[in-house]
C-alpha cells in the first residue's frame, strides 16, 4: 500500500507541475490577444473620420466587449492558477460577457425575432444561474458552518 501512495503522489505532482507549465503558456498567449485587442481597437479609432459614424461605434463597442470578454478568461485562468480550481461565475461572466458582444453585433443588423428570442432566454437563463452559483457557493456553505 505504501508503494501504491508513493506512485500516486508522484503522478499527482507531475499532473500539477504540468498543468501550472500549460496554464502559463495559456495565459502568457490570453496577455497577448488582450494586448493585439487593445492596440486593434486603438487603430480603428482612425475610422472616425472616414466612415459612418454608426460602423465606427459598432466596431469600437464589439472590440471593447471582446476585450472585457478576454479579460474575463484571464480571470478564469488566474483563479485556477491560484485556487486549484475554476469558479462557476467566472464561467457565467465570460460567457455573458460574449454572448452581449454578439447582441451588440446584430444590433446594427436587422435580426429574426426568433433569434432575439433565443439570445434573450440565454441571457436570462446565465444570470439565473449565476445567481443561483453565488448563492449556494462552496464558500457560503462553509461560512454558514
């Protein structure tokens, strides 16, 4: 039994130093699209006196809402760096936070009902579940202990 723990701690430690290694590199490469996101939005500024006033809100609103949504990844991949696992509201807040990006990208589009319908429910139903996560959190549960 005692060789059996030895080999499992050893693989246990070799998955952790592996994934530390890969998450990294994943968040070295999250840095970098946050900045290329940045300095993109920066150059499309340029667009405000050569196009129509509303093709330049419209990209310079997607671009942002695409920024905020890698910085909410970047936020997931902390955590898990930091805590050793994924919070459920980072999750949600991501793809919120993607799912808005795409409202605000049909915005300036004509869009079925049907498909407004859709992305409405979606939204709705990720901050219910949001909520609900918040509420019955690992970490209220064991403040009310």
């Amino acid at each position: 039994m005692l060789k059996y723990d030895i080999v499992s701690d050893k693989v246990t430690y070799f998955f952790e130093s592996a994934t530390r290694v890969l998450l990294s590199f994943l968040i070295l490469a999250i840095m970098s699209g946050i900045l290329i996101g940045v300095g993109y939005t920066l150059y499309d500024l340029r667009l405000i006196f050569s196009s129509d006033f509303h093709d330049f809100f419209r990209r310079l609103l997607v671009n942002a809402l695409t920024v905020l949504a890698m910085v909410e990844v970047f936020r997931t991949a902390l955590a898990y760096f930091s805590e050793g696992r994924v919070k459920v509201t980072y999750i949600i807040d991501t793809v919120i936070v993607t799912v808005l990006t795409e409202v605000m990208a049909f915005w300036y589009r004509d869009m079925q009902w049907e498909k407004l319908a859709m992305l409405i429910s979606l939204v709705l139903s990720l901050a219910v579940v949001r909520v609900v996560a918040v509420r019955f959190s690992p970490k209220q549960a064991r403040e009310d202990l």
